[in-house]
C-alpha cells in the first residue's frame, strides 16, 4: 500500500489539472496549519482568536478544519492580529 506522500508525488508526475489541485491543497494546508500552530502557542483558544478578529469561532474551526478557505480579508484579520504576514511568492 502506497503513502500519502508517495501517491501524491505520482499524481503530481501526471501534471496538468490534478498537480495544480495537489500543490493549492498542499500550499492552503501549509497556511493553516501555521495558523493553528501560531494561536496554540499563543494560548488562544478558537474564540479568543474570532474574538481578537471580529469574527465568529465558527468561522475559526470551520478553517482550521478545512471546511472552508478564508476570503482574503479573513486571512490578512487572523495573520494580523497573530503576529504572522501573508505573502505573495
């Protein structure tokens, strides 16, 4: 049986669409995960955070687990108020 990473690596030779859809999954994953990561060290619950934000929590959990993608404007509010910058490579 193939790893995650494995089958991701052959899907990505195949090119096209599916690689594109691999490295936006892999590039929004990386974004949040350093969201969650920044606010557990903080010691900031989800509601402190949406709190901070002027958001709901709802929204918060709805991101951290990738049930939605935040717009724009909900990413640069969370990075702001957690110290983090968004960047455009």
């Amino acid at each position: 049986m193939k790893t995650w990473e494995e089958l991701k690596k052959e899907l990505k030779k195949k090119g096209g669409r599916i690689k594109t859809d691999i490295e936006e999954m892999e590039n929004l994953a990386e974004v949040v995960t350093a969201i969650y990561k920044k606010r557990e060290k903080m010691g900031l619950s989800q509601q402190d955070l949406a709190k901070l934000c002027d958001i709901p929590q709802s929204t918060i959990a709805r991101i951290e687990t990738f049930r939605t993608t935040p717009n724009i404007d909900t990413l640069i509010k969370i990075t702001h108020k957690l110290g983090l910058k968004v960047a455009v490579l």
